[in-house]
C-alpha cells in the first residue's frame, strides 16, 4: 500500500494555479503491475504539471528516461529511450467516472488522485510497436526480403511513353512494354 501511496497527488489540497509535482521510475514500479510482460525494468523521471481551475484539473506528463525491452529479433535486452508527453483532464462532477480516454470526472470533495496506473500506461504507450535491438535496426525484416510489397516507381514525366491513339504530331516514340501488355490484355476482352 506503500507503493501506491507515493504517486498520491493530493489535490483538495492544492489551491488554484499550476503547481508541479515530480515522482522517480525505477525497477520497483514495474513489479506493482501483474500485466508487466513488455517493461520489467526502467529508469524514469515523470514530471506533472497540474493546473488546478475552478471546474477542472489538467494535468500534463512529462516522462523521460529509459526502460529495458527484450528485442522481437534476437531476444536480447536493450535500452529504448523514452520522452514523452501526455494529457488528463479531471473535470468536477457529480459522480466519479470515466468520460473518454483523456478525460475522467472527479467530486468536488475527492481528496487525491493516483496516478501510478496512468503513468504505467502512458509508458507502455510510448514503446515502439516492434522493439528491435538498436544493432539489428538497419536490417531488412524477411517479409521484405521475399519481394511482396516492394514497389518500384518512375519519377518524372519523361519516364511515360505518349500513348499512340492520341493526336500527337510524334507517335514514333517507343511505348514502354508494360504498356504494351496492358493493351494486349485489354484487346482480347
């Protein structure tokens, strides 16, 4: 309960106005969370900066550090730097519920907000989709070796041939063969 506590953030006690609260990642914040699969490890700074109105709070996060993933690839662990940004909006209501992703409603006379949760999920947000070893960046994944999806493409007009039915002063130039299969499958419909 400890561990929860820390990223308590008081706000009934915070008077209108911006304030900033600072809280420290380590490895230790990571074991609190039973879906760690993707980050065990992870050195972070999390900035908040709360700004207290009369009907809502706003909070922004400032995470920066580095956690350690395991490489798609080679399984190999690895630091992936992280520096991001993030917004949650707390507007005062009658109830406490969640409006949106962005936004949550709170009472008047909640006391603090936890925001450990929020920060585990802005941090497993950030990571890359595929989390490839910084050496095995440059190298081709293998579906791009197999030749499906690589696109070859001719950059400027000169690369296209006039097309001979056109009223052209000049048809003598050469159509490129592409062209000529395409009319050929065109003609036998």
């Amino acid at each position: 309960m400890k561990f929860w506590r820390t990223f308590d953030i008081e706000v009934i006690k915070f008077v209108e106005g911006i304030h900033e609260i600072d809280f420290e990642i380590d490895d230790s914040f990571f074991q609190h969370f039973e879906d760690n699969e993707l980050v065990r490890k992870g050195n972070l700074a999390v900035r908040v900066k709360m700004n207290k109105g009369a009907n809502l709070i706003e909070m922004d996060f400032h995470i920066a550090g580095e956690v350690t993933l395991t490489c798609d690839r080679s399984l190999e662990p690895f630091q992936q730097p992280l520096d991001l940004h993030e917004q949650m909006i707390y507007k005062y209501g009658a109830e406490e519920k969640e409006i949106n992703e962005d936004v949550y409603m709170i009472t008047r006379d909640t006391p603090k907000i936890n925001v450990a949760q929020l920060i585990y999920e802005f941090i497993l947000l950030g990571l890359p989709a595929k989390k490839i070893h910084p050496d095995y960046r440059n190298e081709m994944d293998d579906e791009e070796y197999e030749g499906e999806g690589i696109y070859a493409y001719i950059d400027g007009e000169d690369d296209f041939e006039k097309d001979p039915d056109s009223d052209s002063e000049d048809n003598s130039e050469v159509i490129d063969p592409r062209w000529e299969l395409l009319k050929k499958l065109k003609n036998k419909e």
